[in-house]
C-alpha cells in the first residue's frame, strides 16, 4: 500500500464513519464555520464537564476533506482540557503553516500535513479547527 493509499483510506474511512456526527441539543457550545471557496460548512457542538470535553460532534457537509479533518479533531479533543485543546488547535495551525509543531498532539492529524501542497485545500482541511478555535477562546 502505498502512502497515497493509505492517505485517502484514512480521509474516507473519517468521511463514511464518523463515530462523531450529529446534532447535539444539548451541547454546552456550539459554533458555526463555513470555507465558502468550497462551499464547506460545519456546525460544532462541544460538551464541556469539569474544564474537560467530554463530547465533540458536529454537522455539515461538504467536501471529503473537510468532513474527515473535522472527525479527526474531534477524536483528538475529547477528554482534553480546555488548555490541552487550545494547545493542540495551535499546533495544528504551526503545521499548517509549515512551522516547528510537537506531533505528539497530533495524533493522526499530522497525516494532513502533505495539504500543504494543496493550497486550496487548506481551508478545507483548516475549517472545523478555526471553528473549533473559536467556540473555546470564547
Ligand atoms: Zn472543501
């Protein structure tokens, strides 16, 4: 298997599977993004308990890389604090960025990395993370 492979298996495997799709009513946070250059939009819905999250999901629809980054980070933010998510947030803008990151909180987001040869795809793939930046800097 190639890297290629293994790359868009991860991205569709995110995009059909999501453990972490839906509404939520009764979220304690909720906020909204959209990336209309693609015409992504996503809806996040955050449970907070205690200064952790304890849920994460989200609604939308758009393209595949889009949806997938938003399940991923929603995997990685779930039973992190409020600091712990902002830091991973952060470290997923460096990234992107093409700065020195600590991957260690990345988990299996660093796959996104090569979008850096993308640069249209970088606010697919940047969008539930700014969404998310914004609901928990509130
Ligand atoms: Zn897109």
């Amino acid at each position: 298997m190639s890297f290629d492979d293994i790359y868009s298996d991860f991205i569709m495997h995110h995009y059909r599977n999501s453990g972490h799709r839906g509404i939520d009513k009764e979220s304690d946070l909720m906020e909204k993004g959209a990336n209309l250059s693609c015409g992504d939009e996503i809806t996040l819905f955050v449970r907070m308990k205690e200064g952790k999250i304890t849920s994460l999901a989200f609604d939308g629809h758009g393209c595949a890389i889009s949806q997938a980054s938003a399940s991923v980070m929603a995997d990685l933010l779930e039973g992190k604090t409020l600091e712990e998510a902002r830091k991973t947030l952060s470290n997923f803008s460096k990234m992107l960025r093409g700065e020195i990151f600590d991957e260690n909180l990345l988990g299996d987001a660093v796959l996104f990395e090569r979008l850096r040869e993308y640069p249209m795809r970088i606010k697919c793939v940047s969008l539930a993370w700014k969404t998310a930046e914004r609901a928990l800097m509130k």
